[in-house]
C-alpha cells in the first residue's frame, strides 16, 4: 500500500472503508489527526490534541480505535518498553532512531540499514519484518 498523508476528511474515510473499518466521526478524527504527516505519538497525545481542537473523545475510544487501526494496517504500533507505546503513522517499513536527551523518534529509510542475512543460531524461522530500533544522542553543532 502506497503511504499518503495530508488527505482531507473525505479521503480519510475512504481509507478507513478500503481496510474494512466503519468510518464514524471519532474514528475519521483520530485517523485524520494521524494521517496528516509522517509522525508517533501516543495515545495520550493523540487524546490531548482530539480534546483540544475537537469534540470530547473518551481514552477508551481512542485506545479502541488505535488497536483497531493497528489490526487493519492503518498505523504500526512501536512498543519501546511497556510504557512507552507510540503509534506511528508511516507503516511503510523503516526504522527508528530515539534521541535519549529529548525522547524524539526519527524515522530511518530501510535502505540505510541492509540487512542480508540473518543467522539466528541454528534456529529454524521465517523472517516475517525487520525494524530496528537504534537510541543515541544527536550530535549538536558546535
């Protein structure tokens, strides 16, 4: 599936339908929210920035609508550690550089890491996604 962002409601809806999910009014809010640009947030972000600019969304709804979402393909889901879950809006494969002085996850192309080969240990698996996760420091110009 071709990535898009920064689709009007309309299109969003369309999407939401193509991937076999209802498209009620909160549910295009939160996909539209998501979809306009490459970016993670969680789902406490995703409830502060819905409340704010729009009708009130209860956390059940959107923790509701984010694992349907994640189920369907619309979003990916990147668990960092039990507390710490984000939900990224760019599902086409890539991975991600965490800056630990800031917490702000950067998206890496695929191609920037190759990965060949992948021995692991004499154990027979099929590989079905790879996505790294690199933490570090942004280095700041001097």
């Amino acid at each position: 599936m071709q990535q898009l962002f920064g689709l009007n409601k309309r299109e969003v809806a369309e999407i939401l339908r193509r991937k076999d999910i209802n498209p009620t009014t909160q549910r295009i809010e939160i996909a539209y929210l998501l979809l306009q640009r490459p970016q993670h947030l969680s789902a406490e972000e995703i409830l502060q920035k819905l409340n704010k600019e729009y009708e009130q969304v209860s956390q059940a709804t959107i923790y509701n609508t984010l694992r349907l979402f994640v189920d369907k393909g619309v979003i990916r889901e990147l668990v960092f550690s039990p507390d710490r879950i984000y939900y990224d809006s760019h599902i086409m494969p890539h991975h991600h550089f965490i800056d630990v002085e800031t917490g702000k996850i950067y998206d890496i192309p695929l191609e920037s890491l190759p990965m060949k080969d992948i021995n692991i240990s004499g154990i027979d698996a099929e590989v079905l996604e790879v996505s790294m996760m690199i933490k570090g420091r942004l280095n700041q110009p001097s």
